[in-house]
C-alpha cells in the first residue's frame, strides 16, 4: 500500500466518522445507514495495520484519531440525552396511569390523581 493511497484511507475514515456523526445529529436518521457506516468504517479500519507498516504519515493518524473522540462523545452525549428522554417518557406513563376519571352519568367528568404506591 502507498503513502498515498494510506493518506487517501484517512482521508476515507475521516469523512465516514464525519458522515456518522450527521447521522446521529439528525433527528430523522436512519438506523440502516449508521450500521452501513460502522460496517464501513469497520472494514477501512482492518486496513489501517498495512497503511502504518507502509509509511503512514502520524499527523495523518493524529487527526484521524481526533476526529474519532470527537463523534464518539458526540454519540454518548446523545446517548445520554436519549436515556433522559426515555426516562420522562417513562414518568408521563406513569402520571398518565394514575389518573383515574370519575364515572357520572353517561361519561366522565373530571378525576382525580391515586397515589399508586398506597
């Protein structure tokens, strides 16, 4: 493998991390596109070993190497804003099933909240 064609897997990897990074900042994205992109990223990372026994060059792998901290607290800070979200899901459920209506009549007029753990 050439010092230039090693540069080019870089320069590869560099724009796959920045494409999943889009990905996960989208709010629409699309789970079979960010498995198509670590797919990818897993099958140029398998090539890095003969790039850097070529003559890779290390500020080449520096930045490529930055780039990956970058998208990957990018991925946990929206792993972690996700479990927030999830969890007051989770809440509302709860607030939404402790509601029993009142039953008058023909239909129900207002209710009132239970505390479930009684």
């Amino acid at each position: 493998m050439s010092a230039a064609t090693s540069n080019g897997l870089v320069t590869q990897l560099q724009a796959t991390y920045q494409r999943l990074t889009q990905v996960f900042a989208d709010e629409s994205g699309d789970l079979q596109q960010i498995d198509q992109l670590l797919d990818q990223i897993n099958e140029l990372s398998a090539q890095l070993p003969e790039a850097v026994a070529a003559g890779l060059d290390l500020e080449e792998l520096e930045g490529l190497l930055t780039r990956v901290k970058t998208t990957e607290d990018f991925i946990r800070k929206e792993l972690k804003a996700s479990s927030k979200n999830i969890g007051e899901i989770k809440n509302g459920k709860r607030a939404i099933g402790a509601y029993r209506p009142i039953q008058s009549g023909m239909g129900y007029t207002e209710g009132k909240f239970f505390d479930l753990k009684k």
